[in-house]
C-alpha cells in the first residue's frame, strides 16, 4: 500500500460541490483509493447527509447554489458531533482574499480547480484523523 493511500484508504469524506462532473471526479478518485465517499450538491443536502453519515473529512466548494462554503462550514460545525471534523476548500476561487477567509473560517486546507489528483489525495491524507 502506498503512502498515498494509507490514510485515505476506509476514510468517510463528505463532498459538497454543485458541480456534478468535479464532485463525480472527486468520488470515483478517492472510491479507488478506498475511501467512503458521499455526496451533496447543495449545503442543505450536505446538512442533511450528516444525519445518516459520519465523515471523518469534509471537501467543500466555496461556491453552492444554497451556501456559501464558509456558510455551510459554519452550519456543519454548529451541529453535534461536527465541531472538529476537518474540512477542506475544494474550489475555482483563488484570490489570496478567498484563501485568507477560508483560513480564517476554519478550513485546514484549500485546493484550486482545475486540481492535480494525487496531490488532493496527498492532502487528504493530511485531513484524515489518526486512527
């Protein structure tokens, strides 16, 4: 197993990205690296997910038709058992502006679209808590 699946590899990862062919991309990838991978193309869909799943790590878009990410990061963290999870900004925005507010918000990371595969799931990796 290689260093870039280890961790990934049995990861619940919550997506949230109205773009269906980028949250299709993300899923199939870290599917083939052994995660279990949901879903959402809207805030209130990825706030509703959170009722039957548990995702150790969460990608989301900047960008939702109902939310903003920084928005749903919000929500997410106000809801039980959600406070800590770590989140990820997967997005087309890339202003130093959107990167600062994003840290400031509490995303431990953010990704630019287009992204370069392994280099998502080397950052993953870095999300997903130790076991």
């Amino acid at each position: 197993m290689s260093s870039t699946e280890s961790s990934v590899s049995g990861a619940a990862i919550l997506v949230a990205d109205d773009d269906e062919d980028g949250a299709e991309l993300l899923e199939i990838v870290l599917h083939r690296k052994g995660a279990l991978v949901q879903k959402a193309a809207t805030g209130k869909e990825a706030l509703d997910r959170l009722r039957t799943f548990t995702p150790q790590v969460l990608l989301l878009d900047l960008t939702l038709p109902d939310f903003d990410g920084f928005e749903l990061l919000k929500a997410i963290r106000a809801t039980p058992g959600f406070e800590h999870t770590p989140a990820g900004a997967v997005t087309g925005r890339s202003s130093e502006h959107d990167r600062t507010k994003a840290t400031e918000a509490g995303f431990a990371s953010y990704v630019v679209k287009p992204f370069d595969i392994e280099a998502l799931v080397r950052l993953v990796n870095t999300l997903v808590p130790p076991v």
